[in-house]
C-alpha cells in the first residue's frame, strides 16, 4: 500500500503558543497504524490524542503526527468487574456516554477513577503523561488502575505489557510521553461509586496556613481543589477557595454530560481580554461570591464538579493569538509551604498574575511510570498570557525556585523547560531513554532527551 501523508501548516497545541508544521496519518484500524509506521521513510513519529497538552510535548517538528481518533472502539467491557478494554483514541468524554454510570453488581456505578480537569482527553494521552486528578490523595494517577497495553513499536512489532509482561516497558510507557511507540490499546479497571451526584463544599481560606489547615481536615473527601488568587500580597498572600466533594448515596446513576459546551470560543480575539485590570476584577468577584460566611453547600453531577472549563469550548482562545503558557510543578511535602509562597510572592511582584491558579495535594501513592509527573506533595498550576522576554524571565525565576525546593514541572503543560531542569525533576530519564522507541521524537524530547546531551555539557562547562 502507497501511503501519502498530507502536509499541514501547523498544529498548535492547548496553550497556541507552540505551533510546528507536521505530516499527519489519521489510522482507522491497528493494522493501518502499523502501515504508517512502516512507511514513515526517515522520518520521526509522535502519537497526537486530543492535543490537550499545553505545551510542545504533543508536537513533532518536521516529523509525522499519528492522530489517533480514528482508532476509538470501545472493544469490550465487563460490567461484573469494571473492567474496559478499548483502542487508545477513545476520550473520556466517549466512556462517559458509554460504561460511567453503569450498574456495578452489588449496589452503586461504574465511574472513572481518575480523571484530569477535561474529559476531551483520550487513552492514549491520558495513559501517557500518568494524568492525576482532583482525587490523587485517593485513588493515585491514572497509570495506576491501567492494567495492560497493547503498543506498536517500529523496532519490535506489536506488544502486549503489563506489570508482569514486558514490565518495564509497561513502566517505561505510562507517562512516556508518547516516545516509547503507539499505544493501540489499553485494559483500564474502573471504580465502583456510590452514585454519579457530589456534595461539594466551597470555603475561603485567607492565607497558606488556612490552605493547609483544610488540606488535613478534608482527608476523609475524596476530591479537593482549590483556586489562588495570585495577584494578593501582604496579610492576603495564598488567599483562595478551597473546594471539597463526596459522593452522595443515591442520586440518578447517570447524569449525562450535556453533549455541547454552553458557551463558544470561535476565534482568538486579537487583543486578549484576559489582562492585569480584568484578573482584578475576577479575583474580587470569586473572592466575594462565597459572601460573608465564607461557605458554600452545593450538590452537583460528578462531570460538572470536574470539568468546569469544558463548559467554555475553545476558552484557550481567550489568550488571543500569541497564546500562554501553563507552569505547573510539584514540590515535596516539607518544602510546599515555604516554596508556593515564594512562588505566589514572585508571582504578585511580577505583575504577570495567572487567571487559573489551582493548587491541589497529591498524595504518597507509589508513581506507577518511570516518567509520572505525579510525587507526594503540593501542585500549583497556573496559566500566563504569552507576553515575550517577560514571560520567559518569570517563569525561568519559577523553575529555579521548584528545582531549589526538589520538586518537578510537568511535561503535557511545558514548552520550555530547560534539559537540565527535566533532568532534575527525573532522575529515572536516563533509564527511560534506553527504552523509548527509536523512530519516535517530540519537540520536547529533542529539548530535554540525550539530543540535548551536548548543550548540557557546554553549558556545565
Ligand atoms: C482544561 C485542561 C485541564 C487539564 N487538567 C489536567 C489535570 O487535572 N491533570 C493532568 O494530569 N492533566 C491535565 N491536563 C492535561 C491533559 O490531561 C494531558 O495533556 C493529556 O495527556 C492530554 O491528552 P490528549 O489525548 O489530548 O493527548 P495529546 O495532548 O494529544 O498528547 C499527549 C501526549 O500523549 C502522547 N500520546 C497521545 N496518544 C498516544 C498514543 N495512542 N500512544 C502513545 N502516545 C500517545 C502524545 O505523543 C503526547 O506525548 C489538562 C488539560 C486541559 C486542556
């Protein structure tokens, strides 16, 4: 078979700031993946999900993308054990239509373990950057409850992996970033729920110390979150919202996610809306809406507690043509407290505040991949406008405090971090490159993997 693939002008990823000119296959069965990888000719190959990274972790550069959305069938579920077998194009927005909210045998529903904060993210993506949600104290990353994998390497055919088979390679793929081959397929273990319906509780917190107090109290709530208002300084710094849930008993099993965002984005406006004088605003605004008392009870279906920005297709758009950058890192446990203050303090003398600033916990759980992003301690997210030498400089100063505190950045949100700074966070890399397939690459990968082996060196020197 003679295989032509097309040329496209670019492909960004979430963030818009990234963009790259690729050629792109769009395989609709495993048979036509292993095709396109045989005729890949000298070019490098990189798996494309949803392209929900924010970063350049998603892109090839002058390489081949495999998009894989045409190989999403759910292939089988068992609905004694919760147990999903299904093709790595598959989203999440997919088995929510279909397995969450099932009957479980005994009492209660099928529902993903974990999920990140958007469900238009496939099996693919999310097995390869170890996704970690809202409820990692509790159930870990998504890795975890992965129980086999079905990959496609240009070295060595297909291969079937899992904790027992091809162990590390198993370990090697879940968070690898897409560089250890094409996952095809993948068997994943759902969690049995009491019901699709959450009791959530919103409370302010007026500083870190608040932050951390509610962090202990809520051990027993599976999901906790909480907003930051990054432009407060002084007595206000880490003041935020912190948000718990727990499943209510009961409830209808399947509140299904409305099939349509409520709101659109349709195009980038030229000059973003999203500045220092509309962040103030909207900080002020979520900082008052819990009013005097603080607290706030709601009871809301599952997806709506854990998507809400699905509801605004296309919000990335907001950030107007040039894009923005997402930072997040994790920092250890005894070091979080002190580190996120120099972070929101570097943050508020900068002047660059983020809009989504989210800090979450994530617990002790073993990382099941060579790569996980996910370790015990603090996570803080945020999202900055793309503004030129400005940016680069802040978020330079914020690596250097994450690497200072031991903590790591996480790759699906990155576009820049220096090789040095990946290798930092990941000790394991070096076992992990041994395995990585040799016909695959990412703009990432030629930034922070053994390519960059030489612009370490000099720069040591
Ligand atoms: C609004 C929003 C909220 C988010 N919240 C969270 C969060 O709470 N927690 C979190 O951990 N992440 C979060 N993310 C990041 C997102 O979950 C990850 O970037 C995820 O990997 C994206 O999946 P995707 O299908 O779009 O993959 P892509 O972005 O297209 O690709 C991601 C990586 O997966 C690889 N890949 C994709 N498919 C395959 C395959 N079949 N075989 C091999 N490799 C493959 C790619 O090569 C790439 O390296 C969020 C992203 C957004 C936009």
């Amino acid at each position: 078979m003679v295989i032509v693939f097309p040329e496209v002008e670019d492909r960004r990823s979430w963030g818009r700031a990234h963009r790259a000119r690729h050629r792109l296959a769009w395989p609709t069965h495993p048979r036509a993946a292993a095709d396109v990888l045989a005729a890949r000719g000298d070019r490098s190959v990189l798996g494309f999900g949803l392209g929900r990274s924010y970063g350049d972790s998603c892109l090839n550069p002058g390489g081949l993308l495999i998009e894989t959305r045409g190989l999403d069938r759910l292939l089988a579920f068992d609905a004694e054990r919760g147990i999903l077998h299904a093709e790595a194009g598959c989203t999440l927005a997919d088995l929510l239509a279909t397995v969450v909210g099932l009957p479980a045998p005994g009492g209660g529903v099928w529902c993903l373990p974990v999920s990140p904060g958007t469900r238009f993210v496939t099996l693919g993506g999310a097995i390869a950057n170890d996704v970690h949600g809202k409820n990692h104290g509790h159930m870990g990353s998504f890795g975890r409850h992965v129980l086999s994998l079905r990959l496609l390497r240009s070295d060595r055919g297909l291969l079937d992996c899992g904790p027992e088979r091809e162990g590390e390679l198993f370990r090697a793929t879940i968070g690898g970033l897409g560089l250890t081959g094409l996952i095809l397929e993948a068997t994943l273990r759902l969690e049995r729920v009491p019901g699709l319906l959450l009791e959530v509780e919103d409370l302010r917190f007026d500083d870190l110390e608040g932050f951390y107090r509610l962090v202990e109290e809520s051990a027993a709530w599976p999901y906790t979150v909480a907003w930051v208002d990054c432009l407060a300084r002084g007595r206000g710094l880490g003041r935020g919202i912190f948000s718990r849930a727990r499943y209510l008993e009961g409830g209808p099993a399947r509140p299904m996610p409305p099939a349509e965002p409520r709101l659109s984005v349709p195009l980038a406006p030229p000059v973003s809306p999203l500045n220092r004088w509309t962040l103030a605003a909207f900080n002020a605004l979520l900082w008052r809406r819990l009013g005097p008392a603080g607290r706030r009870v709601r009871t809301l279906p599952w997806h709506r507690f854990l998507y809400p920005l699905d509801a605004i297709e296309g919000w990335n758009r907001l950030y107007g043509p040039r894009g923005f950058h997402q930072h997040q890192c994790v920092v250890p446990p005894k070091t979080a407290p002190d580190t996120v203050r120099r972070l929101l303090e570097t943050i508020a003398a900068s002047g660059q505040g983020s809009f989504l600033a989210v800090l979450k916990t994530l617990g002790a759980s073993a990382a099941p991949g060579l790569l996980s992003f996910p370790m015990e301690g603090t996570t803080l997210a945020l999202d900055f406008p793309e503004r030129g030498t400005a940016t680069a400089a802040l978020l330079d100063r914020l690596d250097r405090i994450v690497l200072e505190a031991g903590g790591r950045l996480y790759p699906a949100k990155d576009g820049r971090m220096s090789a040095e700074a990946f290798r930092a966070g990941f000790p394991n890399w070096r076992r992990f490159a041994a395995l990585a397939d040799p016909a695959f690459s990412s703009a990432f990968w030629q930034r922070v993997g053994p390519a960059a082996d030489r612009r370490v060196l000099e720069r040591a020197a």
